[in-house]
C-alpha cells in the first residue's frame, strides 16, 4: 500500500462488485428504450470507473467526455462551474445520457451538468457515480441523489482509481483515505 495512504476505503474486489452490480442496473433499466445509450465521462477523474463500468454493460453503449472544473487549487471548491471540454452533437433528442462522475461532493457540479444537458436537448440526463458524500452536500442540494451509486462513504479525503491529490494517486487499484499531512488538512 501507498506510503501516504491512511488506510483503503473500497478495495479491488468491491469495487468489481460495484461496477458489476451498476452495469446490471443500467442494463435493466435501458434495455427496451429504442434511444442512443450514452455514457458521458468527466473527466479525468472518471475515467477508470467508466472504462470499468462500459465493459460490463452489455447493451450497445456509446461513450463521450466532458471536462469541467469546479475546484479552484487542492481541496477547495471554487463554486463556479466551468465546462473545459463540451459534448458537441446533434442527436440528442434520441440520446439518453448517464453522467459518470468518480465521485460527488457538494452536488453543484453535477446539478449544474444535468440541466444543461437538458437545456442542450438530450432524451433524459441521469447520474452515476462511483462514490458518493451526501454528508458534503450544499444545503440547497440536500435532497440531490444519483441515480446510480457504487458506494456511500464519509467525509474523508480519497483518492485512487482515478481520484487525484494534485494529479497524483489516480493510478492506485483500490480507493483509499489520503493522510492529512499530505494535503495539509
């Protein structure tokens, strides 16, 4: 294990569960639909949840990547939502579309995201992520749930299997509680 890992939070073996168990879900629920399966990655953070997820899906699955920020430096959220990269097409009215996120905070990023895409056009917009902290969620979104959760944790700081400190530790197989020392916390 990673010298600066407190301990593992959700490792290997459950986040093959997770994965497994989300791709059943959307199997069930968007198999007799006739509309373009769109899996929208944010990146980067999502990427290896995504990459993980699509592979067990077995319905036809496009993919596609959005880039937003909503952090300013480390660990604190700026509060503004900036999209980097957009999703540029002109199907969408026949598109469903699933927002993977690795993980959800305060909610304002993904909240944000959802009604745009629907201001855009698309068939329907729901969520999924990887990990979720509704003990982080801003007042105003309290009652915000994903559609699609791997796992609720508490309010520690992650990192691995795609989460970062400063673009570091998203190579890790296992999620794990970054010590604080690291980031000053």
């Amino acid at each position: 294990m990673n010298p600066n890992i407190a301990s593992v939070l959700v490792d290997e073996a459950e986040i093959d569960r997770i994965t497994t168990r989300i791709a059943a879900e959307i199997d069930r629920d968007y198999q007799n639909t006739g509309r373009k399966l769109l899996l929208l990655c944010i990146l980067k953070g999502s990427v290896v949840f995504m990459g993980d997820l699509m592979k067990k899906i077995t319905l036809p699955v496009e993919i596609d990547f959005m880039k937003v920020s909503s952090y300013g430096s480390g660990t604190v959220s700026g509060g503004q939502v900036n999209i980097l990269l957009d999703l540029h097409r002109k199907d969408l009215p026949d598109v469903d579309i699933i927002i993977v996120e690795d993980i959800i905070d305060s909610g304002r990023t993904l909240s944000y995201l959802m009604e745009y895409l629907r201001l855009k056009g698309a068939h329907s917009v729901r969520t999924c992520t990887m990990l979720d902290k509704p003990e982080r969620r801003d007042e105003k979104l309290r009652d915000f749930r994903p559609d699609y959760v791997g796992a609720v944790i508490p309010d520690e700081f992650v990192v691995g299997y795609g989460l970062d400190y400063d673009e570091q530790y998203r190579a890790l197989p296992y999620v794990g509680i970054l010590r604080p020392e690291v980031y000053g916390g």
